[in-house]
C-alpha cells in the first residue's frame, strides 16, 4: 500500500523500507547465481506440444547486458514505452520488461491487443504516452498504421519522442515497413530508426539483433555479444543454430529433450532457416529464411517452402492481406488461409462503414478482385506446384496469441492456427480464384 485509507491487513510501502530484511533473505540471495533457474517459459508449440524452457539468471542478464552494448542510447535515455506484449512470451516478459528493469525505464501496459473490440484502448493508450520505443508483432502494425495515416494528431503524437520502431524481423511486410517510413517523415521530416532481433524462448530471447543501419524488412542482425551463431545445411536450406550464454540449458521435468535439441557441437538446433544477406559480406547480417517445421510436401511429393511463399503471398496481395498461413499438406495444390486487412478490406468496399461486419467484407466482390489480381501476378511469376496458390479461406477472426497462434518470435505459427481451424471450425468465407487457377 502506497497511498492513505489504508484497509486491515494492508502493509505500508514505508513501513517495508524501513525493514531490515534479515539472514533469511541474504542466505537466500546468497543462494542465487548465474545457474539459478528464474523462470520456466513455455515454448509456443510451432514444432510439438508446448515445451517448458529453464531460463537461468545467467540468460536473462547476458541478454540484456548484450542489448545495451549494441543499442548504447539506453543509457544515455532511459526507454519508456507502451506494451500489450504478454510476460508469458519471452518477446513481453524476458525482452522488454527486463529491458525497463535493466536500463531504469518506464513501462506502461497497455490493457489492449491487436485484436477486435480491444485494439481501440491501445490506440488511446498511445496517444495518452508518447513512448521512446515501440515493440509490436507484425499483426499490431497492420492495425496500428491506418489510424497513424488518418489522424495526423496521433501519428505526431506517436513520433514526437520516439528514437526507435522496433518490429519482427521475419514476418513485416515490406509494405508496412514503407508507409511507417512515409508516417516518421510526415511527423518529423525524418525515418525514426528501425530496429530488429531474432531469438527465441530457449535463447532468452536475443541471438541475433540489429544494430546497424538497414533499409529493408527480413535482416535480423547479428549475433549478439557472447552468443554464436551456426549456418548448418539442412535440405536445400541452412539451419540457424545458437550457442552462448543465452541459451537454455534444457526443459523442465524433460531431460530426455535435451539431446535432441542439441548438435553435436554444441549448438542449440533452432529450427529457423536462415543465410546471409550478402555472401560476401557478412557484416551486413543474416537474413530470416524460413521455418524448417513449416515445410510440407504436396501428394505429387514436391516440397513447398511455406515461409518463403507465404511472405511472396502477403506482398503480392497488399493491402488486402495482413497474413496468411499455407496449406496442402498431402494435397494435390496448395491453399491460403487469410487473415484480411480489414481496414484496407472497408476502403475497397464503397458502402462499408467502421461496423461493417468481417463477415460481410470477405465475401465482397471487390476484396476477392483484389485479391485474385494479386495471385493471378504471383502465379504468372512462379507457375510451378511448389509456389503456385490455388484456393483461399478468408478468415473473419484475426490469429490468436493467447491461443498459441502468433508465435514468441512474433509471427504465424502455422501449425496451431491450421489446428486450430481443423479442430473449432473457424468461421471464414471460401473462395476459389478462377484467375489464380490458370
């Protein structure tokens, strides 16, 4: 209790400062070291059932001690920022709050998500907080963009003290990342600086992070202070695997998983592609390639690289498409379940208002026109059966992070939206493109 009209019961914040801890709590201080386990986190189950991850004290403290080396403007300005982001992720709990409580900044938690009936507090929240440092899944900044371009008070609000835009690296649109350039310059006649970072539960969550200048989505950096990274082949891609301080050492109650998780060398087998940006030139980072678990083959036995072609489809299908999740495992084409922009739907649709049902816009001409223009480009340019898209499912609920379904690293976990569709019967809208078909 902080204030007055304390209740019974209540302790006074005075009353505990004034306390001498005593021997119980040094001896159990004394206790604690680099090994100490801090937490258990579950992993978002994009590979299996959800996995509990140790993270020791030694993980969380190399993370952050690794992020203020390589963004050294924390020290110089304490961070503030406004954060939906949940402690039950490591991206919410291990990055950003331990960010606050290691560089003495603010954190306001935004009562909000991206998601109906809710993203309106955040918006209120970010015009109430001005904050220094944005985080958001790619999901949050699909929403978060059509508000900035049409009240220019909350966009100047949103960039007034803001030094960095902070996003996941391996689902943001390039169009995305465009139009918040395009906002940053309109509020403050320059680009406020993109940032990014790759990891995951079982690295706590940093190993690799950008700390250089980059103009374009999909670069996730380098490795951090401390940390080695593995390009190791796997198939036709190369496997990012982690070494350093930052990783875990194991899951809880499950020892049996370590050896699995683990090459021979050492390294944490991420499952993660990835290669670098330019082959010769390393120091200009690595580039997210792709989920290995995510690959599928089609009845004719081709594979189908799902990260790949799902990040061509949402840029090809843009603005209509936020995000998408590939389908045809076993099946003789492949398939898309959509996750609609519906802000760029109801700008399609001349007589939709802000309370136009989801439903009512999948099933609109106009958003289907849209969409089979941009798969008929994209199949014209890759007519194979490993890229070409034959079939869409327009969702109407937007993918569900309490649900597993956006990942600890910030994006689509195919796995958990393709079951749970399977399992609730999600409601969407079919559509077949004649267009996309040919």
């Amino acid at each position: 209790m902080v204030g007055g009209n304390p209740r019974d019961g209540d302790e006074l914040l005075s009353d505990l400062v004034g306390t001498y801890p005593g021997k119980t709590l040094e001896d159990a201080a004394a206790a604690v070291g680099p090994d100490t386990v801090a937490k258990v986190l579950f992993t978002s189950g994009s590979t299996g059932m959800p996995k509990g991850v140790k993270n020791t004290q030694r993980m969380l403290c190399s993370n952050q001690q690794a992020i203020r080396q390589l963004w050294p403007f924390l020290e110089d300005r304490p961070p503030v920022i406004v954060d939906w982001l949940p402690w039950s992720h490591t991206f919410g709990a291990n990055h950003n709050f331990n960010m606050i409580l290691f560089n003495g900044g603010t954190l306001y938690i935004d009562g909000g998500k991206p998601a109906p009936g809710l993203f309106g507090t955040s918006i209120s929240n970010l015009r109430d907080v001005p904050a220094t440092m944005y985080f958001n899944v790619p999901a949050g900044y699909a929403l978060l963009i059509p508000h900035l371009q049409r009240d220019p008070d909350l966009r100047d609000i949103f960039f007034r003290e803001l030094d960095v835009l902070f996003y996941a690296a391996a689902a943001l649109p390039q169009k995305l990342w465009q139009e918040l350039e395009e906002l940053s310059i309109a509020a403050r006649g320059e680009r406020v600086r993109m940032l990014s970072a790759w990891g995951s539960t079982e690295t706590a969550p940093m190993a690799t992070t950008v700390h250089f200048t980059i103009e374009e989505a999909g670069v996730i950096g380098l490795p951090a202070p401390g940390t080695e990274v593995k390009l190791a082949p796997v198939g036709s891609k190369t496997e990012l695997r982690v070494k350093g301080p930052n990783v875990t050492p194991g899951y809880w109650r499950r020892p049996d998983l370590r050896e699995e998780a683990f090459d021979d060398d050492g390294f944490f087998k991420m499952g993660d592609a990835g290669r670098l940006a330019d082959a010769d030139d390393p120091s200009r980072g690595l580039v997210f390639d792709g989920r290995l678990a995510e690959n599928f083959k089609l009845s004719s036995g081709t594979w189908v690289h799902a990260g790949d072609l799902r990040v061509a489809a949402v840029a090809v299908c843009a603005p209509v498409v936020q995000d998408a999740v590939l389908t045809g495992h076993d099946r003789d084409e492949i398939g898309l379940l959509v996750f609609p922009n519906m802000a760029a739907c109801r700008a399609l649709v001349p007589e939709a208002t802000d309370t136009t049902p989801a439903e009512d816009l999948v099933v609109h001409s106009a958003v289907h026109e849209a969409l089979a223009a941009g798969l008929k480009a994209h199949n014209d340019r890759s007519p194979s059966g490993s890229r070409r898209i034959t079939r869409v499912l327009l969702m109407t609920d937007p993918p569900n992070i309490d649900a597993n379904e956006i990942t600890d690293k910030g994006y689509l976990n195919q796995r958990a939206v393709l079951g749970s569709n399977a399992c609730t019967g999600r409601v969407g809208a079919t559509w077949w493109s004649s267009e996309a078909r040919r």
